[in-house]
C-alpha cells in the first residue's frame, strides 16, 4: 500500500537545533496513515465513489492551493485553480494508470497544467485550453523500458531521499521547481551566492538520481 | 541506439516542474520523443513534485468549497475539455513531437549556400525562438554568438565540434561562452531543432550580409 508521508519539516533551514534531535525523526509511526489515493481515485473511475472524493479533496486541495499561492497567485485564484485541480481529479479519474505515476505525481502534473493554462491566459487572453499544455507533456505515448521508475515503491524512494537531502538543498528545489524562482531570485531570497543556489540543486538533483537508482 | 548527449539534469527537473520557457519546453520534449532514459527522469521528477505536493502545509480551503465542488460534479452542462486539435501538418520529420507540428511554421528560408532555415511559431509569447535548421553535407552550420543559451536537438543526420559527434537524438547546449564551429556530418542533410534564447549574431563577413534578412 502507498502511504504518502508529508516530508518533515523539522529539516527545514533556519529552523531551531532542538527540532533536529532524533526524537523528531520517528514521527512516521505517530503520523496518521494516509488512505491509499491510488484506490480512491480507482474508486471514482469505476464508481462515481463520491466519499473516496472527499477524501481526495480534504487531503489535496488545501495543498494544491498552497501550491498555487506559492506560484504567485492571489488567495481567491489560488482557491479557484485549487478546484479546478479537484474537478479535473474527478473527471479524468478513468485515465489515471497507478502503474504509470503515483496518485501524488498525478495530481500535481494536473495542478502543473493548470497553473501554466492560467499563466497563459493572463498574457494572451482567454484562447488557450489545457489539453493543449497536456499534449506538450505527452512527448511519447510508448511505454518506458523500466516501469519500476514509476511505481508506487519508487515514489517511497524518492519520499526517503527528500526527506534525507539536507534542508538547504530541498529549499532550493522546492524554490526553483515549484515556486517558479529563477536562480538570482532564489539567491536573493536565501541570502547565498548565486553559484551556491546552482550547486545545491545540482547535488540535490544527483542525489535524487542515485536515489531513484538512475544511471547518471 | 545509445543517445549520447543528454539535457543536464536541473533543465529536465525544471521541464517536470513546468517551469521552462516555452521555447525551451519544445527543445527539451523534442529529446524526450528519442530519449526513454530522460523521459523516466522526468517522470521521476513529476514524482519528486508529487512528494513536495503533498508535503505542502495546507491553506484552508473556503467553507463551502467541497459542497460548491460537489455540485459541479455531476454537472455535464459545463464545457468538457474537447480533443479538437488542430491538424498535424506532416513535416516529414517524426522525431517532432506531436504538439509542435500543430504549431504554425514559416517556409524554409535560406539562410547561406546549403543552410535553411524554417522558423516554428510558438503559440504564446516566448523568450525563446524556436527554428528548424538544414543544413548540407560537409557545410558549417550557421556561425553564429548569441547572447543566450541555445539548446540543439538533432532531428536527421549529425554534426560534430569539440564537444563530441552529436547524431539523431543527441542534444547540445550552448550558450555565450561556447564557440562551437559544428560541421555536418555523412552524407545526409543534417536538421535541428534548434530553440534559442537572446539575440543571434552571424558571424563572418557572409553572416554580417546577410544578417538583416535572417529575421528569427
């Protein structure tokens, strides 16, 4: 069963040393397990489940909007692109393959979608669809040669290697690939060199790699 | 066949995260289309995003927000999502995603004796230009500085400089610092895909020519 845990904060910079003792890190047990997204959203392909719907929806769109904000988006447009997220969830339910992505991944390339349709919109007007920045992330339809990559199991790895980067890096990549920072801002933001925002994400993102036990 | 040359791996994190440019967003799944290596770290990376996601500290959704969702649910009055795309204009270039032929392009332009040039129209405003390059046998491709960075996809063919042989697939990256004189390779055309951000300078006496009629 996949369980999502939220990564801890605890490791987060500038956050105080006691936060840091080990005592913290056993909080996996305490946590409350997560359902099994990957069978909510079967639930709502197969039967319109609207409880497993709920569920989704209490867990994910209070983040999905987190998301947004952080992207730049007011409050109002944040809560707004944060129930389309959910409705799209709802609709595309049926094309969702859970040996292809996780139930996080796939909600957040939704959301992702989303929010580039909207930055869109704002610079060219209303003409744009979504389905046309979904073609652009569907480069090719044939299957990859290793599936592992994609499992459920691969997500607890690559949940396992964030949680093990240090903070200062998992800042970076949260600021750079989330947060849509470009480097010299994230540098400004964090009060570092801009080399060093460079460098951290490049040890990030290869520590991911051996994580996912990618070939570099 | 083994692609040899590779988007680094912060550019293909940034591409999972939805965050490049356009211009530079065609380049990137314009690799992904010959490259399955790549396209699972992409994948990878759409989970690393999931993982960040559902990490996020929420921010409260509005108090009504599910039950206002739920009534759209089974509303099918609203405007669904429509697979009308636009047709594909057959390039005879396969290794483009689909999505790119969808775009508008100009025609083959020439540019120096056995070097043409067919500009791709990107459908919203980009920083990038995006541009198909032919180039003959044995020709020097387009010597050119710019001000930017410069991604290369081979589409066809191959061409070589100090940085290796770069043949069907391969990607190249460059940008201000690198002077790459490339040369085609074999006895085919050699065509790129090309997607360049900043001002193109051509070089030589030839390029200075030529210059004001080369609008990208």
């Amino acid at each position: 069963m996949l369980v999502i845990v939220p990564i801890k904060r605890s490791r987060r910079a500038g956050n105080s040393d006691e936060e840091l003792s080990p005592a913290m890190h056993t909080d996996d047990c305490v946590a409350a397990p997560h359902p099994d997204w990957n069978r909510l959203i079967a639930a709502i392909a197969v039967r319109q489940d609207r409880d497993a719907f709920r569920k989704l929806f209490e867990y994910f769109a209070p983040r999905v909007k987190t998301y947004f904000q952080r992207s730049g988006a007011s409050e109002a447009h944040a809560e707004e692109l944060a129930q389309e997220t959910m409705l799209t969830v709802w609709r595309k339910a049926s094309l969702f393959d859970p040996n292809s992505s996780g139930a996080s991944a796939w909600i957040f390339a939704i959301g992702r979608n989303l929010r580039i349709d909207a930055f869109r919109r704002e610079r060219r007007g209303g003409a744009i669809q979504v389905s046309e920045i979904e073609a652009e992330f569907k480069v090719d339809e044939a299957p990859l040669p290793d599936m592992s990559l994609a499992s459920a199991q691969s997500e607890t790895r690559v949940r396992v290697a964030l949680e093990q980067l240090p903070a200062d890096q998992v800042r970076v990549v949260e600021l750079s690939f989330f947060e849509e920072k470009a480097h010299a801002e994230i540098a400004g933001i964090l009060g570092i060199p801009l080399g060093t925002v460079k460098s951290r994400l490049r040890l990030a993102i290869n520590r991911l790699r051996i994580a996912l036990g990618e070939p570099t | 066949m083994t692609l040899q040359h590779h988007p680094d791996d912060c550019t293909l994190a940034a591409f999972a995260a939805g965050t490049l440019d356009l211009g530079e967003h065609v380049a990137i799944a314009t690799h992904l289309v010959g490259c399955s290596q790549c396209r699972g770290f992409v994948r990878a990376m759409e989970g690393v995003g999931g993982t960040v996601l559902a990490s996020l500290p929420p921010t409260p959704m509005s108090a009504d927000a599910l039950l206002q969702l739920e009534a759209r649910l089974s509303d099918t009055s609203e405007p669904q999502q429509t697979e009308s795309m636009p047709p594909i204009s057959d390039t005879g270039i396969p290794s483009l995603p689909k999505f790119v032929r969808q775009y508008r392009m100009g025609g083959w332009q020439w540019v120096a004796p056995r070097v043409r040039l067919r500009r791709i129209d990107l459908p919203v405003p980009s920083k990038t230009r995006v541009f198909l390059l032919r180039s003959g046998p044995g020709t020097r491709m387009l010597q050119h500085s710019h001000t930017g960075v410069e991604m290369t996809c081979v589409l066809a063919g191959a061409f070589e400089h100090e940085g290796g042989y770069f043949g069907p697939g391969d990607f190249d990256l460059g940008d201000e610092t690198i002077d790459h004189r490339p040369i085609v390779k074999g006895r085919e055309d050699c065509i790129c895909l090309v997607a360049m951000r900043g001002d193109l300078r051509l070089e030589g006496l030839l390029g200075r020519l030529i210059q004001p009629f080369v609008r990208l």
